[in-house]
C-alpha cells in the first residue's frame, strides 16, 4: 500500500519548489477538468503537502475520502492532514477509520512525522492498542 510522504522532509531547494509548483498547477488544473480523478487529488493532495500548504492538502484529502468513502489510504492521508492543522482529535479519529477500512502500514505510522501532534494526544493511546492487537492476529 502506497503512503503518503512526509511533510516533515528536509527543506526544497529552490528548483525543487518551482517543480513541485508546476506539478501543482498542472495537478489542478486536471482535477478542475475532471473533478472526480482520484489519482490525480492524491499526487495534488501529496504535493500540497509536501509545499507546506496544509490546508490545501486538508481540502484535498477530504475530496479524496468523499470519493472513496472507502479507501484505507484516503482516510490515512486525511488523519495526517488534521495532524499537520492542529487537530489532533480528528486526526486521531480518522486514522482509527483508516485501520477499520484496512490500512496496516503500522511501521509508517508509528514514525510519520506527519502524525507527531496525533501520537502526542491522549486518545492515540487507543490506536496503540488496536495496532498490537491487529499485528497480534496476523502472527
């Protein structure tokens, strides 16, 4: 399963960042043609994020789970950007929706630094123990 990366990674050079803002553009405007192009919300979604630009990464993570109200990855990303925008609490919340929905990447998750802020909240105490108990079954 693919992951979302880092928001946390080391610093764009500047070529990097024109790049990433060319990929953005290009990014949008297909999800303005097509707005249902999941592929293509998920790189833009990525790409937000990987700019800092946060909540643009928080609006499209939502489209993505409005998609595919179903997809492990989406709500996973989801969690993230509520990490990265201060809320804990819903990030929180949607990653346990994530692990209902299949996500297992449990390695990643416990080091991402995107979801720093949701492992410092009091109810991530509870993802812990969903994911020893799911890594558990599956030994």
């Amino acid at each position: 399963m693919a992951k979302k990366k880092s928001a946390q990674r080391r610093r764009l050079a500047s070529h990097e960042a024109r790049d990433l803002d060319v990929e953005i553009g290009f990014l949008e405007g297909l999800v303005r043609r097509d707005p249902a192009y999941f592929d293509a919300w998920l790189l833009l979604g990525d790409d937000y994020t990987r700019r800092g630009r946060f909540a643009d990464g928080l609006s499209a993570d939502r489209h993505l789970c409005e998609l595919q109200p179903k997809n492990a990855l989406a709500h996973y990303n989801l969690a993230c950007s509520y990490a990265l925008t201060d809320q804990a609490e819903l990030a929180v919340r949607t990653l346990g929706r994530a692990l209902d929905l299949g996500y297992r990447d449990f390695r990643w998750m416990r080091r991402d630094p995107d979801l720093s802020n949701a492992r410092r909240h009091p109810r991530f105490a509870a993802i812990r123990e969903r994911i020893r108990a799911l890594e558990a079954a599956v030994h």
